[in-house]
C-alpha cells in the first residue's frame, strides 16, 4: 500500500444527532486508516450518548444548538485541519477496501482537480433494494450527481473555491453537488458505501422516492428552503 505524505492529511467530517447506536460502527471503519487523520464530529443537540461516543473513539467533537446540517458540515470544514476533506453521515459503513481507494487518489496530484464519491448500497438483500442501488448508479454515474450518504471527497482547496456548503437545513448536498458540476467533474472512488436502510423502512420506498424528488423540484423553483425542511423532517 502507497503510504501519503504528511502535507496530504485527511480530515473526516461526520454531522450528527442521536447517533450513539450506528457512529461507533463507522468510527471502527475509520480506525483502520493509519495515515495522518483527523475525524471531526459536529453535533446539533444529541440527547443520546453520541458525543461520548466521539470522544472515546478519538474524534474531535464540535457542539451546537442549531439544527442545520449544512452548516454543521461547513462548521466541521472551516475547522479542519487537512487539506483533504471528507464527509459522512453517521449512519454509514465503509467497504474493506476504501483505505487504499482514498491513500492511492490522495497521492496523486491530478486528483485534486475533481469531487468523488462512494457507490451507494444497502445492507438489505431483495429485488427492490437491487432496483434502488441500480437508480442510484444511473443518477450518480450517468447524470454526474451523487448525493450527501455516498460521502464526498474533494480537497480543501477545491471546498474554498466553490464556497463551501450552504447553511441550510436541507438540500445542502445537492446545492453543493450542482456548484461543483458548474467547474469539474465528480468521479466514482470504484468502491461502495452502505447505507442504513432506517429511512426507507416502514415505508414505501418508490413513494418516498417520489416525495423526496417533489421536495427537490420544489427547491430548484424557489420554494422556501425553511418550509421544505419542515415538511421533510414532518414525514421522515
């Protein structure tokens, strides 16, 4: 395995609430990475044990009281310390093979001039979460537009010069993806990420799908981004 330099540290940025359950999974992930590392925790008023959980598993937590996760993950880049970043919700896990996915991009100079991006996947096994990874594919890799739980890596410099996230409250990944795809291009690392599947169960998932797509046409018309974050966070 290539081994980095120490000018290409990796800070990793994890937005959290009520995560104590699946952060110590993706924290454990992460411990398997012995190049320079940060991991970076933003809380938004976790009444669980998620920051304790941080804590113990080596993070450096930053507390808040708003509950806006774009400007936790602006919060979380402004304080990081490599001039690498990469974001992650809580709720994901990592293939076995990303460590050497991100060590062999990160050493490449060229690298640095594009956004990339994890394969979504699911831990459930089925013909309709098969139908799910799948469209997720076809949006990420065919229309260039990967979304917040595939995680996102992208050098500091290049984060700088589109302006960072926006703090808002919803839609903060797309806002950020579509500023991205004005100046580069945003590549897969070739490896999956899996995502807990807690948001789909319970309901039907080519409804939510088609409420989740309704919301984002609503944002792109105009529609108040406040109003929308009531609505989304109301039904999910």
């Amino acid at each position: 395995m290539e081994h980095i330099k120490k000018d290409n540290k990796l800070s990793i940025i994890i937005p959290t609430i009520n995560e104590a359950r699946n952060l110590p999974i993706l924290l454990a992930d992460i411990r398997s990475y012995t190049q320079c590392l940060e991991v970076i925790v933003i809380d938004c008023g976790s009444t669980d044990s998620t920051t304790l959980v941080a804590k113990i598993g080596g993070a450096k937590v930053i507390a808040m009281t708003n509950k806006n996760r774009g400007e936790q993950l602006h919060t979380g880049a402004m304080s990081a310390n490599g001039n690498w970043l990469f974001f992650l919700h809580a709720d994901s896990r990592l293939k076995y093979n990303w460590k050497s996915k991100i060590i062999n991009l990160i050493s490449n100079p060229l690298s640095k001039q594009y956004a990339w991006y994890f394969n979504f996947k699911t831990e459930k096994k089925g013909f309709i979460w098969f139908i799910l990874e799948l469209a997720v594919y076809i949006r990420s890799n065919l229309f260039n537009s990967p979304y917040g739980d595939q995680g996102l890596l992208l050098s500091k410099e290049l984060y700088s010069r589109i302006g960072g996230y926006k703090e808002i409250p919803i839609m903060e990944d797309l806002d950020l993806i579509t500023r991205l795809k004005q100046i580069t291009t945003l590549r897969s690392l070739g490896s999956g990420i899996e995502t807990n599947s807690r948001k789909y169960l319970g309901s039907n998932i080519i409804k939510n799908a088609i409420k989740n797509a309704l919301l984002r046409y609503q944002w792109r018309k105009g529609a108040n981004i406040n109003e929308l974050a009531k609505r989304y966070y109301a039904e999910n």
